[in-house]
C-alpha cells in the first residue's frame, strides 16, 4: 500500500465518521423536538418513543458500519480486484 492508498483510506474513514456525528446530532435535534411536542400538546401516551426507538434502530446499525466493521468492505474489495486483474493477465 503506497502513501496515496493510506490517504485515500484515511479520508474515507474520516468522511465516514464525520457522516455518522451529522446523523446522530440530527437524530438528537429531531427526537427532542417530537419529546417537546409529545409532552406540551397529548397527554394521552408517549408516542415519541415509536419514531425515537425506530431510528435508534439505523443510528445504531449506521454506528456498527462505521465504527465496528469499518474498513472491512473495502480490503474485500481490493481482494476481489488484485483476483480479477489476475484473471485478466493469466488470459493473455
């Protein structure tokens, strides 16, 4: 792996993680409005829990891609384009 591979990458990682803190301050901004609005207009339940566990669901999952198995996808990737290059060069 040269220097602009090792950049490249970074800047990936970087994007990713910086994608994941917008969604979870958006997550954070819009379930806190549905909480003031459940709480000051219906006293009947607590509906704000629905959308708040629900996209907890893929704010979650969002954070395992980026956090956890991150990187993952593309060392497969380049393994499956170092095979198919090598199947091109067999062929000639």
């Amino acid at each position: 792996m040269n220097n602009q591979d090792a950049y490249q990458q970074a800047k990936e990682r970087l994007e990713a993680k910086y994608g994941f803190y917008i969604h979870l301050s958006v997550y954070l901004a819009v379930n806190l409005l549905l909480v003031i609005i459940n709480l000051s207009k219906s006293s009947e339940g607590f509906w704000f829990i629905y959308p708040l566990f629900g996209w907890g669901i893929g704010l979650a999952f969002h954070a395992l891609s980026v956090f956890v198995f991150a990187g993952r996808g593309f060392q497969v990737t380049e393994e499956m384009i170092e095979k198919e290059m090598n199947k091109g060069v067999n062929k000639t």
